[in-house]
C-alpha cells in the first residue's frame, strides 16, 4: 500500500512539474532569484570563468555532494552560448 501511495505520489508530482514547466515556457515566464545580503555593506559577485567549461569537470565546495554533475555541465554550456 505504501509503494501504491508513494509511486502514485512521485507520478503525480512528476507529471505536474511537467506541465507547470510547459506552462511557464508557453507564456515566457522566467524564474528570476534576487540576492541581497543582510549587511548593506557586503557587496555579492559571482566569478564566471570566460570560454567552455573544462572537460574534467569537478564540482567542489559545501552542498557539492548534493550536486548532479550531469545537471551542472548543460547550464554552463548554455552560459557559453550567452
């Protein structure tokens, strides 16, 4: 009974993420992240690197374990065509 409830749980979430996906790209909605620190005098940047990501790609740092590096490698490669 469990694994009934959980599969069609899992399913439902998984179709639902689809279509809101679908939904968004039709309208052209794009999810923006807005970052501001706490401390008004902290200034935030990221260092982008310039060219294609390396080929031995590693992902390093607190969190990468949680990370799919399969999931990382298409959105810098999409940066690169930015």
């Amino acid at each position: 009974m469990f694994n009934e409830d959980f599969a069609r749980t899992y399913n439902r979430i998984a179709t639902r993420t689809e279509e809101i996906m679908a939904e968004e790209a039709a309208a052209g909605e794009v999810e923006q992240i807005q970052l501001v620190a706490e401390d008004p005098n902290v200034n935030i940047g990221f260092n982008l690197p310039d060219g294609p990501p390396p080929a031995d790609l590693r992902v390093e740092g607190e969190g990468s374990e949680e990370m799919d590096i399969e999931q990382v490698s298409p959105v810098l490669a999409i940066r690169e065509i930015s």
